[in-house]
C-alpha cells in the first residue's frame, strides 16, 4: 500500500511540475489587453463619419460594457476603419499599431444576422497580400436591421478555405476580441 501511495504522489508531482514548465505555444506573441473597439464609417462623398464605440474598461465579468452604434444611409458606400485601444493605463495604449506590426498574424471578420443588406471588401493586407480588415469597404444596400459582429482572429491560418473572402469557419486561431453592434441601415 505504501508503495503504491509513493507511486501516486511521485506521479502527481511529476505531472504538476511538467505542467507548470510547459512554454507558452506563441512566445512571440504577448497578449494585448483590447478595452475598446471604435469603428468608423466614412461615406463616400457628402455627409459625417458615423462612430460606432465599443468600451470594456473592467474587463470581462465586471460592469456591463459600453456599446453604441448609429444609424448608416442606405445604398451608401462606407470606408470603415477599425481603431483598437487599451484605455486601462493612462495615457491609453494604441493597440492598432500593434495589430498593424503582426498583421500576418491576424484578420478581421465581419458577420451580420440574416436579413441585413450590407457588403464588405478588404482595401488592406499583410505583407504577404493576405486580407487584414483594419480598413474595409462597407457596401450598404436598402434599409435594414439587425447586428453586425466583428472578431478579431490571432495566429489563423489565412490560406484556409474562405477566410480570404471573409469567412472564418476555416480559420482556427484565437479571438482577440469579438463585439456585436446593433446595426439600423435607414
């Protein structure tokens, strides 16, 4: 019995202290600590950007996050940028130029719930000509409502099967962050 019990507790103690040496699987890559997300679509042509904000400051589990979104024109182009910041620390941290210096190592995706009549294209890539999304070509069409989803993806693979044209099911990797807007196309 005592030997049996030794042969337990060295088995224990061996898996907890290979466990806790194990490397992390990116070294490279230190995670970023996203509180907000801002979005801004600029028409093409006449009229104001419109700002959707999206702002988490306590992190998940905490207070509830900030979200707000606006109303786009229908059957308009939009140009939309993505700024990412860390408004934890003071002055904030601008997690964008981050994303920008890995960008071959993430991607943007955009979803919307059935029924929503918009389009998107990538304007800007990584350095190897893979879509990024931080700059995007928003196609609205006739009026509609509904929620846009935007996600952020690190470390996928964006050779596989339709992430080029936006599609993440293939994509694997890790969300970075994921936030859904209330969109109202009028």
């Amino acid at each position: 019995m005592r030997i049996f019990l030794f042969g337990s507790l060295a088995l224990m103690l061996s898996s907890v202290l290979l466990s806790s040496c194990k490397k992390d699987a990116d070294p490279d890559h230190e995670e970023e600590l996203i509180t907000t997300m801002i979005l801004t679509w600029t028409p093409d042509g006449a009229g104001a950007p419109v700002t959707f904000t999206f702002r988490d400051l306590d992190g998940e589990g905490g207070n509830p996050p900030f979200v707000i979104s606006a109303p786009l024109s229908a059957n308009t182009e939009y140009t939309l940028d993505i700024t990412l910041l860390n408004e934890s620390v003071s002055p904030a941290e601008d997690i964008t130029a981050e994303i920008l210096a890995e960008a071959d190592e993430h991607q943007f995706f955009f979803a919307t719930t059935p029924g929503v009549n918009l389009a998107f294209a990538y304007l800007d890539t990584d350095s190897n000509g893979a879509a990024l999304g931080l700059q995007t070509r928003m196609v609205l069409g006739d009026a509609s409502s509904g929620e846009l989803q935007v996600t952020l993806l690190h470390n996928l693979n964006k050779g596989a099967a339709g992430v080029p044209q936006g599609d993440p099911t293939n994509a694997g990797g890790e969300t970075d962050i994921e936030v859904v807007f209330d969109i109202d196309i009028q």
